[in-house]
C-alpha cells in the first residue's frame, strides 16, 4: 500500500517506493528500494525533495508521535531516546558459565517454539515480549560467548529449528559486539537472529528436513522463506528494521547470486550481511536428518573457502572468525607432543587456547584426561594441527568440554 509521507518522516525499513520530485537530479540509481541503513536514511532526507512514496506492504510505516509528546518533555524521535546499555558485564570462564547457559538455551527453545507456533497460525502477536529473552542471550555471549554459542551447537536434529534461531540470536550478538556496534543495535541484531527463519514456518517440514538434493518446485518453496518471514514481521507490532532486513535478506550473497533480490556487495546491509555468515557457520555445524555437522574449525575452513568464491563479505567473515576463535570451543587438536585433546575456552587467547587432552598419538590409547592453558608463559607445548574425530573413531569428544567444570 502507498503512502505519501513528508521526507522528514524517513526512517531506516522503509520501502522507498518514488520520490515526489524529478528522479533525473535524486543521487539514487534506483528507483525504488529499501531505506536499509542510517547513511541511505540521511541521503534519502538530503536529497532536495519534500515527500517521498513509501509502500508500506514491501517495508515498515512511519513512526506516528503522540501531539503532547514534546509538551511534555518526552523524547522528540527515537533516535533521541536513551539508549539501551548492557552496563559492565565481566567475562567469565566458558566452564562457569555453561550451567547458566543450559538453562538458558533450554527456556529459549519453549519461547521460540511458542513464537513459531504462532507464526505457523500466520500471525505473531507481540513479538517484542521475546526481548527479555535475547538480552539474557546477549548478557551470556558477552560474559562468554563460548559457552552458550557451543551448547546450541550440540542440538538434536529434531529441534533445529527452534535452535537454530537461537543460535544466530547468539551469534549475531558475539559479531555485533566484535564490530563495535552499540548495546542498542547488539540487542536488535540478537533479536534480528531469533527471527531471522520466522518464514520457514509457510515451508513444508519434508521439505526442509529433505535428504538429498531438492527439485526446482521444493527450493522455490524454500527461497520463498525470507519473503513470508518479512511480510508476517512488518503486520507484527514493533518490529525492527534490523530484523525486517536481516529476515528478508540473510540468504543474498555477496557476490549477488543469492536470493530473494540478487543484491551484491554493499547493497547488502551490513547487518544481512551479518546474519548470512552467523547462519551458515551454525546450519553446517548441527546434526541435520540427513547429514552430520561438521566440526567448529572445519567449518570455518570451508566458509573461508566461500569466502573467496564471492559468498560472504571478507571483513565481516574475518571479524566473525576473531569472536569464535580459529579452534572454538570444542575443536579436537594435536599438540606438539603428540596428545590429542579438545578446546575448552579461548577467551585468553585465541591461539594458545585451553586444550583437555585424552589421547596420546604415541601410544595410540586414552590417557587420563588433563587441562593445559597453553598460553601459560614458559609452556613448551603448542597446536601442531586441527585433527577430525570422525578419522579418529572417537564417539563423543563434547564430553571433555562439557564435563570440564
Ligand atoms: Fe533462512
Ligand atoms: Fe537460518
């Protein structure tokens, strides 16, 4: 639906559907888009026209002040709002902090399977009562986003689902927080994660959970998902544009060959751009019905190699590997001496993380279990190589990380 509003009105979500003025002397090569981040928001106010067309089924509508609001004292626009603040959160070992995130991961599977069974009736009807429940993500992640990011990891296939979204939610916060947004913007990411998949909800489950390769009918249902998500957000109460975009974007690829709109590069927002890395790194790294996940480090490898094939954008996939460490929590490595041991935190140091080792390689046989910090100055003992469980038959490594306390 159309709506003409005055310039001053526009706000980041928006879909600028024309400008009421001459396009020949507009600074946009387009003619209609989405108004996706701050810069574009400034430009669209800058640009010498009094009133714009929105279409407020493709985006969000304007935010309509309450006539007393200045009167009395009240903010004037959000962006004079206070803003948000985690205040000082203290980083805590992954080992102290995993009890509290198993209790965590545990409410947010119920909260969000609540929120998709709603969806799943085509309506959502207070999406912003989940907000509580991302800043407590958000708190854990910061206190040590090892902790909760590794235990989401380790879902069974049957709640990929739920999560999944609270994986992202997780991941999304952890690469927000690397790249220095504020608390505010951290938190709308985090949410922007939980619902980033809302629109999986109008796609058949034996579609989703297929094995093997799917036909042209069954993709074009999936390809539909970030489409049906953004179109149940923006008829939700307080939506933001954060999560409208990263719902209706999180599957374009840098390259622009992804879906729904092909954009490439920076017409992705930075936040999409975001949620694309954070939600392929947790998609290969869980059991699936029809396949096993892949290691923490061996999915970096393999993310670094689509990297280079043009899928996700170079700077935000290297800030991504710094928040989850090159061996994250759980990774199995060789060390110099020849013992075969799991990570258990790498907070101190990315490098040099803490290693419980089990097996030694010389002798071929388990060795009582010991914890080394290997960034102890003086240690002559270091990571020779990252080593796959699977060729090592060894069942459940994830026990020595999740048993370390
Ligand atoms: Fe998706
Ligand atoms: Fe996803």
């Amino acid at each position: 639906m159309l709506k003409k509003i005055p310039v001053e009105k526009v706000r980041q979500g928006m879909y600028l559907q024309q400008l009421c003025g001459s396009w020949l002397n507009s600074p946009f090569w387009q003619t209609s888009f989405v108004i996706d981040g701050p810069e574009l928001v400034q430009q669209v106010r800058n640009c010498g026209v009094r009133e714009i067309w929105i279409d407020i089924a493709r985006g969000v509508d304007v935010v309509e002040q309450p006539a007393d609001s200045a009167a009395q004292g009240q903010p004037a626009s959000a962006a004079d709002a206070p803003r948000f603040s985690f205040g000082v959160v203290e980083n805590v070992p992954v080992a102290e902090e995993l009890e509290r995130a198993a209790r965590l991961v545990n409410r947010s599977k119920e909260a969000v399977g609540a929120m998709f069974n709603e969806a799943r009736m085509g309506r959502l009807s207070n999406v912003a009562s989940a907000m509580p429940l991302v800043e407590d993500i958000a708190a854990s992640v910061l206190r040590n986003p090892g902790a909760l990011v590794s235990l989401v990891r380790l879902k069974q296939a049957d709640d990929y689902t739920y999560l999944h979204s609270v994986a992202v939610c997780a991941l999304m916060v952890a690469l927000a927080r690397k790249l220095g947004l504020d608390d505010e913007e951290v938190r709308e990411c985090g949410m922007a994660g939980l619902l980033h998949d809302i629109g999986k909800m109008a796609v058949p489950n034996d579609i989703l959970n297929k094995p093997g390769k799917l036909t042209d009918a069954e993709f074009g249902a999936v390809k539909g998902h970030p489409s049906a998500g953004h179109r149940l957000l923006i008829e939700s109460d307080s939506v933001s544009p954060i999560a409208l975009d990263v719902c209706l974007h999180h599957h374009e690829k840098y390259d622009g060959s992804g879906y729904p709109h092909g954009l490439k590069g920076e017409e992705i927002s930075l936040h999409a751009r975001m949620g694309a890395v954070c939600d392929v790194y947790d998609a290969i790294t869980s059991d699936r019905p029809y396949k096993a996940g892949w290691c923490p480090a061996e999915s970096l490898r393999k993310m670094a190699e689509w990297t280079k094939a043009g899928h996700f954008d170079p700077v935000i996939f290297a800030a991504f590997v710094k928040c989850i460490g090159i061996y994250p929590v759980g990774t199995l490595v060789r060390l110099k001496s020849g013992r075969l041991g799991v990570v258990l935190d790498n907070t101190k140091s990315l490098l040099q993380p803490l290693v419980r080792v089990f097996f030694s390689t010389k002798s071929t046989s388990y060795i009582p279990p010991e914890t080394i910090d290997l960034a102890l100055p003086g240690l002559q003992e270091s990571i020779a190589a990252r080593e796959d469980a699977a060729a090592w038959n060894f069942p459940d490594v994830d026990r020595y990380w999740l048993t370390a306390a």
